[in-house]
C-alpha cells in the first residue's frame, strides 16, 4: 500500500476538503458579492442567522478586503481533478487560501469589534467566541498546507506524462 496508499488518502482529503466547500461557499459565503436577489429570502435568513448567532463579523458586515478573498473562491475554489495538470492550479489555489487566512485569524485574535466602525459592534465579545472562530477558520489553513506539501513533494505531481513521439 504505502505511498499510493497515501496519496489516494490525501487525494481523498483533497476531495472531501473541496466537497465540503460546495454548499457552504455559493450559498452562503458568496453571498457577501453576489447580488442578494440571487438568492431566495430562507438563504438570506440563514446567512443573517449564522452571523447574529456565531458573531461573525466578517460575513455579518464584510470589510472590502474580506469580499476580494471571497471573490478569490468564486474564481479558483472549483478546479479539482486527479490527474497530473492539476498540480499548478492546486498550488495557487491552496497558497491563496492559505494566505488569505492570516489576516482572517488576524482579525479574530486580535481585532477589538467594539471599537472598530466598519465592524458595526457585531464580533465576538468573549475569548471563547473568538475561540471558536478561529477553530472554525483554522480549519482552511492546517488543511491547505498539508495539501500543498502533498502536491510539492508528492512524485505523481512532480513529473509530466512523456508523450511517445511518433
């Protein structure tokens, strides 16, 4: 089994990874740069729900710079398969992501919401709230980085299919 094993398994994470984003990210996250009248008013509700619940000052009342990494979903989080072209756009996709997390985390660990105007006041007001958001958000760098090593060092992505030559 031992390194196609492996590869298949983090090939799996890979697409469990991307799986998971497919109902959260079109209907809920994009929501912040789609026009709302994209969506049906139990989707809006959902949205505002999950905000007013969880305290999550990002998706309640997104900063530009939030929507621009949101944007950035829109565009590159789709592009998956399991052969070897994959590599590159894998690459960019989960170095992106990876970076877009560090003011994510940022702003949770260390933003103060009740001071802060575009924030509006709404954000979480206990260590645990901002706890959880960072649990949450976490999830979309530790995940990406282990991709990433996989496709850097993974030999199947390394090297190109020889064409025979006629």
């Amino acid at each position: 089994m031992g390194s196609l094993g492996a590869r298949h398994g983090l090939e799996w994470l890979l697409d469990l990874y991307f799986l998971s984003h497919i109902p959260i990210t079109p209907l809920v996250d994009l929501q912040a740069v789609l026009p709302c009248d994209l969506y049906r008013v139990e989707l809006r509700n959902l949205r505002q729900w999950y905000t007013e619940e969880f305290k999550d000052p990002l998706l309640h009342n997104p900063p530009v710079w939030f929507r621009s990494f949101l944007f950035c979903e829109l565009v590159f989080q789709f592009v998956h398969g399991g052969c070897r072209w994959i590599r590159t756009p894998a690459i960019n996709y989960l170095v992106d992501t990876m970076t877009t997390l560090i003011p994510i985390l940022s702003t949770f660990l260390l933003q103060d919401f009740s001071k802060t105007s575009c924030f509006r006041g709404q954000g979480p007001k206990t260590f645990h709230q901002r706890l959880f958001h960072i649990s949450a958000y976490i999830t979309y760098f530790l995940i990406p980085i282990i991709l990433l090593l996989f496709m850097l060092w993974n030999p199947y992505y390394k090297s190109e299919e020889k064409r025979k030559k006629k």
